[in-house]
C-alpha cells in the first residue's frame, strides 16, 4: 500500500555558524600617537556569523609589502602598536574571530 504519511512536527531549526564580518570603521586615535607608536580602534562587523566575537588579531606591513601577524587574542576593540620606526609607512588589518573562525581582514589602515 503506497501514501503519505502523517505530517512531522515542526522542529525548532538550526543555527548556521560561519566567520563574522570583519571589523569595520577602523582608524587611528590620532591623540595617542607619538614617535614610536599609533593606536588603532575599531567597531564589530554588522553580523557575528551566529556566535560571539571572541577576539581580534591584528597583522601589519612595515613597508615590505607583506603582512604579518602583529598582535593577537586582543579581547578589547583598541590596539597600540609600540616600537615603530619614525617616518616609516605601516599598514594595518584587524580579524575577527569567533568559535568558527576568523572573518575577512578589514580595509586596510
């Protein structure tokens, strides 16, 4: 005998977990630089992919054209980068993180 079945129940449906947005709106605290340091702020990206932002992780180019890890595990959306060289360019990006994984870098600063 061929038919169908009763109609299941409605479940409670699923939490999709993916990376965050990447920060957004970062900039410098131009107020605290000086000669060796700057000091970076930032905002959460508009979604966390459906879990806390946990921490940031902050990579640099000291002019070579490569980026590397500067600073990581950071639980506050503020960072100063000490011992930098006067009148060298730096560049900077900040991740993301949450229980699935780090976002997309922010726009570059």
């Amino acid at each position: 005998m061929y038919g169908y079945s009763q109609e299941s129940p409605v479940g409670i449906g699923a939490v999709i977990l993916t990376y965050p947005d990447p920060p957004i709106n970062v900039s410098e605290v131009v107020k605290a630089r000086s000669a060796t340091s700057i000091s970076l702020t930032w905002a959460n990206g508009l979604t966390d992919g459906g879990a806390p932002v946990l921490d940031y992780r902050i990579t640099f180019d000291q002019s070579s054209g490569d980026f590397i890890v500067l600073a990581s595990n950071l639980n506050k959306a503020l960072f100063t980068a000490t011992g930098l060289n006067s009148g060298k360019v730096y560049k900077f990006k900040v991740e993301s993180r949450n229980i699935y994984g780090y976002s997309a870098f922010s726009q570059v600063v």
